[in-house]
C-alpha cells in the first residue's frame, strides 16, 4: 500500500514539475495556442491570423505566428492525436 501511495506521490510531482515548453516567452501560452491553432485548423493565411489577434487586442507580426507554428505545432498536434486515440479506444 505504501508503493501505491509513493507512485501516486510522484507521478503528482511530475505533473507540478513539469515545465511549459512556452515558459521563455512573453506572451501568454493560451494566446500562443490559440494563434497556431486558429492557423492550423482553418484555412486562414498567417496576416488573417494576425488581424484576428490584433482583433482580440493581441499585437503580433505574421512572422512571430510562423515562428510559434513551428515550434509549437507539432507538439500541439501530438496532443490532439493523443486525445483523438484515447477518445477511440474509450468508444468501441
């Protein structure tokens, strides 16, 4: 009972360890996130990307959502797989 208990002990560290992979930039990561995913999943050029966050009072370049779409994006895309794969074998 004690090793159940130290395995849930660490994997709970893991989870508060584990560090954001947009910790060095200023911008907050939801708006991170949302500028990659808004070019990922619509069919919308990087300066529509850039009009829609300059909408929402987020004052990025065309180039900064580039450079964020390839740094982030397939670690974005990883994500959404998995939860597409777990969401599968939930539902037979």
């Amino acid at each position: 009972m004690k090793l159940l208990e130290t395995g849930r002990a660490v994997n709970h560290l893991r989870k508060l360890t584990k560090c954001s992979p947009a910790r060095y930039f200023k911008t907050n990561p939801k708006s991170i996130r949302f500028a990659v995913m808004l070019y990922v999943q619509f069919p919308f050029f990087l300066r529509n990307v850039e009009d829609i966050l300059h909408g929402c009072g987020i004052d990025v370049s065309y180039e900064t959502i580039l450079f964020w779409w390839n740094r982030f994006g397939p670690i974005f895309t990883s994500e959404i797989l998995k939860r597409q794969v777990e969401r599968s074998l939930s539902n037979p």
